[in-house]
C-alpha cells in the first residue's frame, strides 16, 4: 500500500451518524481551484462527506466542494452550495460491476465554517 493512503476508519470509531447520500460536485484542489474535476458524494455527517472521484489527492490535502444539485430550499446537504474542508483518510475504490475502477474514495473533514448541521 502507498504510503499516502490510509485505510478508511472503522465505522465503530466515528463521531457523527452518517447519512448515505448519493450527489454529483465539483472537486477543486486548493491549490489548483481553476481546474475542477468530477466527484460523487457517498455520505455525510456533521463532521464531513466521502467521495469518490478518480482525481488522485493525499491526506491533510486542502479541498473545496461544489453542489451541482445546489438548492437553497433543500432539507440535506444540497441547501449549502459548497464545502471546504482537509482529506483526513484515502482508500483505492472499485465497484462490484467494474465500471468504477482506478477510483478513489476519500473521507473529508469539514472546515468549521462549512460544517453541515444534521
């Protein structure tokens, strides 16, 4: 296993419920925000989201996320237009059906301003 990822954490050992939640954003790297790649979020809690995407990023990376799904009037984590937040963990992702190889999924941690409210 590289040394820049790391296994995703135990479900036994999280904070906040996590809510499975399927939506398409934007993934911008902080430190190139002028080129967006796709990723679809798995999850969320109060404290942060999973993703996938095929964009290879690194823990302690700085991100920032846009809904495509944006809606103001919404009840679930498409009220907030975007996220910004660190890649706390990063594992190597494959679907059963194989059409999702070469993937990624990674777990992000909410800035504190841009923590979602369960």
């Amino acid at each position: 296993m590289k040394k820049d990822l790391h296994v995703e954490p135990h479900k036994g050992k999280r904070r906040y419920q996590r809510y499975e939640y399927s939506s398409p954003m934007h993934l911008y790297r902080m430190d190139y925000q002028d080129q967006y790649y796709y990723a679809q979020m798995k999850d969320y809690c109060q404290g942060g989201l999973s993703l996938l995407t095929n964009e290879k990023l690194v823990v302690g990376q700085l991100v920032y996320l846009e809904m495509k799904n944006y809606d103001e009037h919404a009840a679930g984590p498409e009220k907030h237009k975007s996220y910004s937040g660190s890649v706390k963990w990063a594992s190597p992702y494959s679907s059963s059906n194989g059409d999702a190889k070469g993937s990624y999924k990674y777990g992000i941690e909410y800035y504190e301003s841009t923590r979602y409210q369960c």
